[in-house]
C-alpha cells in the first residue's frame, strides 16, 4: 500500500512527522478519511481525536483540539492549538475536567460561558477517547 508523509505541528512543537497508510480526523462537515494521493483540501478541525494509520492494523491516536488539516499531494499537515499524544494525557485530570464541564452545563447559570464548558468537555471528552 502507499503512503504519505503526517505531520502534526502545534505552536510549540512537532508532535508526530512520519509515514502513513491513512489519516481519519474530524473536520465541520463530519469524519475525513485521507488516503494517499487524496484530492487537494484544508479543512478546519473540530476537538477531536485524529487516528493516523501506519501499517496494517497500527495506528496513533492523539487528541487534537482547534485547528486545521491540510493535504497536498502525498502530504497531510495537521497544524492545532494542541495536540496530545495518549503517553501525555493525564488521565485523572482529563477525567475531573469532563466532570467539571458537564456539571457546568447541567447547573446552566445564565453568566456560564456555555460554549467555554462545552470545549471544555469535547477537549476532555477526546484525550479520554485517545487513552482508552
């Protein structure tokens, strides 16, 4: 099968560079799955998280929150706000943070920045889904 190169870039640093069979991530219109010699496309991101499949049944899942993906050619960049790997995901933290959010939203005060909590919860939400 042939592949392409991934990076993931966020402000601070290169979170993944390496070769790949597919990349699926989350973008506005729904679930994009890029395989090799995909048409030209930038898509902004949802809080996600993005699976890039390596070979075979291997893959790396990160957690991926604001953003955009862009593909040319054989290439896929991925440029994010933040980008997290499973090995750098609290847990516990990531846990307590999807608590906090949800019992935010629930309480529904009127000075509640809802759409704070709500990115609050899918950030939560996505780092849960990568450490699983």
């Amino acid at each position: 099968m042939s592949k392409m190169t991934v990076e993931v870039v966020t402000p601070e640093r290169v979170v993944y560079s390496g070769q790949a069979e597919m990349v699926i991530a989350r973008g506005v219109q729904g679930d994009l799955g890029i395989l090799p010699n995909h048409m030209p496309l930038v898509s902004p991101l949802k809080i996600a998280p993005v699976r890039i499949k390596t070979e075979g049944e291997k893959e790396v899942k990160m957690a991926v929150s604001g953003g955009f993906m862009e593909v040319r050619g054989d290439k896929v960049t991925i440029l994010a706000e933040t980008a997290e790997l499973p090995g750098d995901i609290d847990v516990e933290r990531a846990q307590a943070a999807k608590v906090r959010a949800e019992k935010r939203l629930a309480e529904k005060y009127a000075e509640l920045d809802v759409q704070r909590a709500e990115r609050a919860l899918q950030r939560a939400m996505a780092r849960l889904d990568v450490t699983k």
